[in-house]
C-alpha cells in the first residue's frame, strides 16, 4: 500500500503539493475566520474543587468570576485615596462598563469591593465581570479594558491585567525559538549531506507540518480546553519528528538513487521501505500519548491530542508530500546516480578485499567495536552515568506553578507581585468555599451561614474571609478565603486539606449541607493528587504497548523487554535534571528562571509518554540494522557491531537536530515550556548516544544468541511484520573515507 501511496504521489508531484498547500490556506482561513483558542482552566471531574466550581454556578458572575484589575499609584504621585485619583479611578470604570462582554465593574471604592485597597493606599485593584469564560477571554479583550482604563493612566496610574486577563495578554508567539532550532537543523542537515538542497528538504517538510499542525490544533481548542502551553509543546515534537522523519527517508532516497533507480522508482522504494517504519515509529507516539486517556483529566487529553496532532500530520506529510518534493526536485537531492552494475561491482570488490560483513571503519565503527569488546566494563560506566543523572528524581514532588513563576515584566508577573506586596501572598490565589443549603436561607444572619464564617476565620494559614454571598435561590452561598501563603507554597494545599477534612465537616455537623473548597489552587491540588494515584495505571500502558510494539516488529521477547528498560534509562535520567534545575534551581538563572519552581504533576507523565513513543525511532532503526545483519551471518556480536556502525551517524545526526528543537524553546517565558526543552533534549540525547550506542550494544552482545529466542507458539501468534525494508535494494557504492554525507548500511535507512 505504500508503495503504491508514494508512486502515485511521485507520478503527481504538483497535484500533490497543490493538495497540502490548500489543506493550509483552508486552515489557515478557518483560524484567521474563528480564531486560535486556548485556555488555562482546569477542569477534573469527580473532584471537590470541580464540585465547587459546578455549584457556583448558580451565582450571576460563574462565567469567568471576577478577573482583577490591579491598580498601582507609583511614588511620586498622589496615593488612590486622592480625590482627583479617585475621579480617575471611577471614571476608568465606567469606561470598562461599556466594552464588549463586561457586564459589571466593582471599585476598591465600592461597598462591595471593601479590602480592595492596599494600606498604603498606593494598590488596589478593579473586580470585572465578564459574559465569557476564560477560554473566550483574548488579548483583543484584555485590551480593550486596559484601554478603557486610560482616565487612570492619565491620571499617572499604572494599570495592569490580572487572572486570566493576564494570561491572554501573556500570550505571544514561539515563532523565535523555532527559528533557531530551524536554523541549527540547516547547519546539521547542510554539512552530512553535503547539500543545501537536500539540507532544506527536512526543514520545508517540518515548516508545513507545523503550519497544518498549529491550525488544526488552534481550531481543536474551540472543542476541548486546550492550554497554551499544549499548543507549544506540539510544535516542538512535530517540528523535531517532521525533521527526523524526512531526514531518515531521504538518507534512503539518496541511497536509492545512487545505486541506480530512478527518480520516482526511488521516492517510490522509500515510501514503502523507510515510510513503513516512519509509521511504525509514529503509531508508537501516538498509542504512547493514548495511555494519558488513562489519567482520567481533561488537560490530560488535550496534553495527549495537540502533539498526536503534530505527530499524524508529519507521518502524513512523510508518506505523501515528500515523494512529491523527492520527484519534483529528483538529481538536485543527489551529487550524482551510479548504474546498479557499477554499484555491484564496487560492492563485490569491496567484499572480496575486506570479506562478507566487515566491520565498518570510521567512528561509530570504532565505538561499535570497543563496546563489543569491552560490553561489561561499558555496560557498568554507562549505567553508572545515567543513575548519577537520574539520582535527584528520587527527590522530585509535584507542586504548582503560579503567576510568581513567570517571567519579569509579564501582566501576570506584574500583577501577581503588586497583590502580594499590598495585600499579603495569598491574594493571587483565593479559595473559594461554596456551600449548598438544603433549604434557603433567612438571611445574612442565619447561623448556617455564621458558623461557617467564624469557623473560617479561627483556622490556621486563613488570612481574610470576604462577607459571605447568598445566590438568587438562597439555597447557595459562597466565601472567598485569602490564605496567608502563596497559590504555589505546600503550605497552601495543606490548608485545603484542612479545611476539607476539619473545619467544614464540624462547622456543617447536622446542618445537611454540602460544602466544597474550589479555586485555582485547590484545583492545582486536586490536580497532583489525581495524578499521583493515576501515573503507575498509564505507566504501565505505556510500558506494555512499547514492548507489544516492539514483540511484533522483532519478534524477540527480549528484543522487548530490554527495550522498554532501556527506555526507563533516558526518562529517569530526564526526571533527574528536570527535578536538579527547576525543584532545586540548579542553573536557574542560566534559562531565564529566578530560582527553584515547582514542577505540575502532569509534566513528567506526559514527558514519560512523548519520550516513549520518542525513542522508538531510534531503537527501530538500530535494531532494523542488527536483526538485518543477524539474519544474514548468523552472527550475533557482528550483527551488533554492523547494526550500530552503519546507523550511528544517522541516529546521533538526527537526535542532535531534535535536541536542537527542543532547546531552541528555553527562550519562552512559560517554565513548563522550559521543563519540557531541557526534559527532552537531556533524554534524546542520552538516548542516542549512551542508551543506543552503548547500553543496548553491550547488552546484545553479553545477551549473545539469546536475544533472538522465540518460544514456538508465540512464534505461530505473532505476524510477520518488516518494519524496516520494501524488498531487496541495490547495494549503495561505498562512499569515500572522508565523505560528510549520511550513509547506512544494510536495509535499514
């Protein structure tokens, strides 16, 4: 089937292209029509905090709540008490009244809005009331009431967004960091293969999937709640497997076109060869992310689909686009082709002067065969580097980010630092307590309510309880606690917790009512507990389908097994620098953090997926060389030894390219986009080169005939699948000793 996919797509190079480029104009239009939506809610079904979010809504404001306006008078400038600061002030927001979707502005003049104004009355802040939920909130809105605000401004007020204002005005693009991982992969792409047309293959294929890719998601957030940093995290794996996926299948094509083929026999025979592992290798992402269905939350799933996205779009741009371009450009990808006679030729000589199955000269031939000769002593340094990398994972804990996090100068910094200053930490993370009455209520004064108040205030780490508010029914009522420690500090949980498993259940003793602790903290809380209880269930998915994967393509229960190990190496040792730089803040300063943050619970269990179904490229392609060669001469060190000479160079190039990506995004300002970067590149890293080129090595040659066992009945279960060939192919001439361009060997590209 996919040799006939990529013959007709060569045979209709321009239909082809025209096919992809209206798929992205479409796109494209449909988001310029209906706009990108993200949002940063957090919604976790069965959990207290969403059983308080769903009770309030029988309160008018429930779309957004109340978004805060921070109001900050500088020295130097008459405090807000002023009356001419105070005129500024209420007419600032009268003006907020009239723009679009808010539908009420509380003052810190107000009698309702008592407590929003700091001592020093140099701080205070507007309350907002919009129509839209966060997910609707954009920076046109965000701008549109700042704007509003200029009588303020005028009056030398600084005026600043907060909540989810903030983050839609916080909101900006990436397009610096892929730029420069764009620009790092030409630089790899340009010197291995000699090229600056075969350099900019890869690169145009990962631009136009990222392109199909970010529309598709954008549009996908109108559907789901898809967080900002989802939609980072996507382009940074699309744009690294886009990459990979082009460079292993055109290293292919050019071998083939060596060897003598012609052009669109070649795009043809690397459609069928190297494209089936491309789709073995990104099934194995995208079954990897399916195992996050598991963690039972919706950011979970929207995690999971916005680089599943990614991933589809550049194994459907691999198996079609790309025999179009390899047609359309044809000898400009190749210095040159040879006859297949002179290429038999060259390969018999070559053979008969070094002998069937050499071992390959050159670098990784050298590692290959130091491992083979030494696999103990390198099994143990390998082992011992990755458990001292993987040691500080031992100590990592889930915590959650807030505002304080982000970056100096953000709205959401700005804002989240006036509050504490004036108001105390625990204003940029309020709790919410609602509470449901089995009958309504008399009034401010009935003692169902009074008791809770005061119960309230006599606990530990609460700050301030706003004056409690009774929906139109009557039979709802909520407060607003302000603890005395930030949204992010443990302390803050464990008041939830307290206040869950304490103070409301004696408060509400007899009474029937029902009472929940919701907001964004509690949220954050119930979020990691979730987690927590979750992460073995999708581990152990993720862990089986990586081995079944793997059974299937190599048919060696072992083959599997050691695999999915293996794979526990470079994902532990990522654990352990992600826990060094962020929990401890090692190097903090150095990628643009102030010090230690705290890492969310779902970063090291979507981590644990990507890189999963991430090193599967890379152990289908060595593993496609070693079984090739093993099957050839029967010889289990040779193989090893053929199989990781003649992949390394590919292998290390292309992981070099991904790790490039990846880095490329310690440039945004968003922590858990900076988690991800550094998390993935530490672990392709070491997968490529100490889990690739020595851990698995050494473990195959001690392993010896073993690693092929095959018991008889799983023998007669099991399909018969090549992952990694479309039939035998001409033998590529070999290159010169000193050529830069990618070269493998056997059947694997």
């Amino acid at each position: 089937m996919l040799l006939s996919v990529g013959r007709w797509c060569a045979r209709r190079p321009r239909r082809t292209v025209a096919a992809w480029l209206l798929l992205l104009a479409a796109l494209a239009a449909a988001v310029g029509a209906f706009g990108r939506v993200t949002t940063e809610a957090v919604t976790i079904p069965g959990s207290d905090s969403q059983a308080a979010r769903d009770a309030a809504g029988a309160f008018s404001d429930a779309a957004s709540g109340r978004q805060p306006v921070v109001l900050y008078a500088p020295p130097g400038t008459a405090p807000l008490t002023a009356t001419r600061q105070r005129e500024a002030v209420e007419e600032a927001a009268r003006a907020i009244e009239g723009v679009d979707h808010v539908v009420g502005v509380t003052t810190p003049y107000d009698p309702a809005g008592r407590g929003a104004l700091g001592a020093d009355a140099r701080t205070g802040q507007f309350s907002v009331e919009l129509d839209v939920g966060g997910r609707d909130i954009t920076s046109a809105t965000t701008r549109s009431i700042t704007d509003a605000a200029a009588p303020a401004t005028r009056a030398g007020i600084e005026v600043t967004p907060g909540g989810d204002l903030a983050a839609a005005a916080d909101k900006g693009s990436t397009g610096h960091s892929e730029i420069i991982g764009l620009a790092a992969a030409f630089v790899v792409l340009a010197v291995g293969f000699g090229s600056l047309v075969a350099a900019g293959v890869p690169l145009l294929m990962g631009t136009i999937g990222l392109a199909v890719s970010l529309c598709a998601i954008g549009l996908a957030g109108h559907l789901t709640d898809m967080p900002s940093s989802g939609t980072t995290i996507a382009a940074m794996i699309g744009l690294g497997v886009g990459i990979d996926y082009t460079l292993f299948c055109l290293t292919r094509f050019r071998e083939l076109r060596a060897a003598g083929l012609g052009t669109e026999d070649a795009a043809a025979r690397t459609t069928a060869s190297s494209g089936r592992a491309v789709v073995f290798a990104g099934s194995a992402v995208v079954a990897a992310l399916a195992g996050l269905a598991f963690g039972g939350l919706p950011l979970l799933h929207a995690l999971a689909l916005a680089p599943g996205i990614a991933v589809l779009v550049a194994m459907a741009a691999t198996l079609t686009l790309l025999p179009a371009v390899l047609s359309l450009l044809g000898r400009r990808l190749t210095p040159g082709a040879r006859t297949t006679k002179a290429t038999d030729e060259a390969a018999a000589a070559d053979e008969a002067i070094h002998g069937p199955g050499r071992e390959h000269p050159g670098g990784w031939g050298r590692v290959a065969g130091s491992v083979a000769s030494r696999p103990w002593r390198c099994l143990l340094a390998a082992l011992a580097l990755t458990a001292v990398l993987a040691a500080p994972a031992a100590q990592l804990t889930f915590g959650q980010l807030d505002a304080g996090d982000k970056s100096p100068g953000t709205a959401s910094r700005t804002a989240y630092d006036r509050l504490a200053d004036a108001f105390g930490p625990g204003a940029n993370g309020p709790l919410q307590i609602v509470s449901t009455l089995p009958t309504p209520a008399s009034g401010p004064d009935d003692t169902r309510i009074t008791d809770i108040t005061a119960a309230l205030r006599a606990t530990g780490g609460v700050a301030a309880v706003g004056p409690a508010q009774t929906a139109a029914d009557g039979t709802h009522v909520r407060w607003q606690v302000t603890p005395t420690t930030a949204p992010g500090d443990p302390a803050t949980a464990g008041l939830v917790r307290t206040l869950r498993e304490e103070t409301l259940p004696e408060a509400t003793a007899g009474t029937g009512q029902v009472t929940h602790v919701g907001g964004a903290t509690a949220a954050q809380a119930d979020l990691n507990e979730r987690l927590t209880r979750r992460m073995p269930l999708v581990v152990g998915f993720v862990l089986a389908v990586a081995a079944l994967l793997l059974l299937v393509a190599f048919r060696s229960p072992v083959v599997a097994v050691k695999a999915a190990l293996m794979n526990l190496v470079s994902v532990a040792a990522s654990y352990g620098v992600i826990t060094a730089v962020f929990q401890w803040g090692w190097g903090a300063p150095l990628i643009g953090l102030e010090g230690p943050v705290p890492i969310p619970g779902y970063v090291p269990l979507l981590m644990f997926a990507v890189l999963f179904g991430l090193s599967m490229d890379y152990e289908v392609f060595l593993l496609s060389a070693v079984r090739a060669a093993y099957l050839r001469d029967g010889d289990n060190r040779r193989a090893v030894i053929t199989g990781l000479a003649g992949t390394g160079r590919i292998i290390t190039s292309a992981a070099l390219i991904m790790v490039s990506v990846f880095l490329g995004y310690l440039l945004s300002d968003d922590p858990v986009v900076k988690m991800f970067g550094i998390g993935l590149a530490t672990a392709v890293a070491l997968d490529a080169t100490v889990v690739r080129g020595v851990l698995v090595p050494s473990t195959m040659v001690l392993l010896g005939r073993a690693n092929w066992w095959l018991p008889g009945p799983l023998d007669r279960l099991l399909p018969h699948v090549e992952v990694e060939d479309g039939g035998p192919a001409p033998v590529p001439a070999p290159a010169p000793a000193d050529s830069t361009a990618f070269t493998t060997t056997g059947s694997t590209s």
